[in-house]
C-alpha cells in the first residue's frame, strides 16, 4: 500500500513521544484526551473562533500560537482551538483587511488595522457574547485543578526523592483520600 515509515511512526514509535507517551496520537479529537466529557466537548463554531481571535489582538499584536495559548488561558483550559480553526481565521481576516500580517512564517504576528478595529466597535456585542458562549471553568473547578496540580507535584517528589518507608506511608494516605473523593461522590 506504500504508506511510508512517517505513517508507520506517527503514532506508535516511543522514541518519538518517550516511553511514556506511547499511542498518544489517538487521544486527538472529540471524545478523547483532556477536555474530554461534558465540559470540554463543545466544539467552538466559526464565529465564535473568529470573534474571540479578533477580541484578543484588540489587546495587542500575537501569532497564531499566542492566541491559542491566549484562549486556553482566558478559558482556564476549557478551550483550545486547534491551528486549524485559527489559522484559517487569521487568513481570513487578512484577506478581509481587518487584520495586517507582520513577518514571516512562525514569526508572523497579526495585529488589528483600522478597519478591525472599526469592526470591533461595531460588533462589540458579538465579540461579548462569544466569550461568554466558550466553555469555561467555575471558581470551584478553577481550585480543583490547581489542588490537583499541587497533589501532583508532591507526588512527582515521592516518585524521585522518598524513602520506602515515606512511600508506604504515603500509598496509606493516598488510598484514605481516594476512598474519601468517592464518598463524596457518593452523596
């Protein structure tokens, strides 16, 4: 069938991804991965990619890059547009003149001409109400996460610098907690 060795590769090969992110290429797209489930399921429409892009340069000038990682932020995690939505849109707004390109290539960064920001102040409404349309995080959600981070850099120390006797004790603790995260559940 002449697929190629990159094909062969792309998901599978370890040396790529280290032994611990084998088979990770599968984990892309709906359904899979982080963002997976009820929260992070929601797929952005066109609009809404287009009107948070152009939110995001009224701040300032930004590549491609800069805005996804803008969003993910802004978002707390919830959304992270592929570079398929977005650069596309950056196209698009370039060949609309609301948006000027400035260098080449992965240095290229986009920032809004006069007509954006005209747009902007006319659209300010649907510029509002596509961020509100995102998928986002609550407060609660936002500490959960961080609390998890925290429990996960303890944990990261354990695996590298406790003795045996620290990590039976905490192996204890750590099944005390998840028994504990399941009755809570349970209520």
């Amino acid at each position: 069938m002449g697929f190629g060795p990159e094909l062969g590769r792309s998901h599978h090969d370890s040396s790529q991804h280290g032994a611990e992110g084998h088979g990770r290429g599968f984990g892309r797209g709906p359904g899979f991965g982080p963002g997976a489930g009820p929260r992070g399921s929601r797929r952005a429409s066109k609009g809404d990619v287009r009107s948070v892009v152009l939110s995001l340069l009224a701040e300032g000038p930004s590549n491609g890059y800069g805005l996804i990682r803008a969003i993910e932020e802004k978002t707390g995690g919830a959304w992270r547009p592929s570079p398929g939505s977005v650069y596309p849109t950056l196209q698009q707004l370039v060949d609309e003149e609301l948006i000027s390109p400035t260098g080449d290539g992965r240095r290229t960064e986009y920032e809004l001409t006069e007509a954006g920001t005209a747009y902007l102040a006319e659209h300010a409404d649907d510029l509002k109400k596509a961020w509100e349309a995102t998928p986002g995080q609550s407060e609660a959600d936002a500490a959960f996460h961080e609390s998890v981070g925290k429990l996960m850099g303890v944990v990261h120390q354990f695996r590298f610098s406790a003795t045996d006797a620290q990590r039976t004790a905490a192996i204890e603790k750590l099944n005390e907690a998840r028994r504990a995260l399941y009755l809570i559940l349970a209520d």
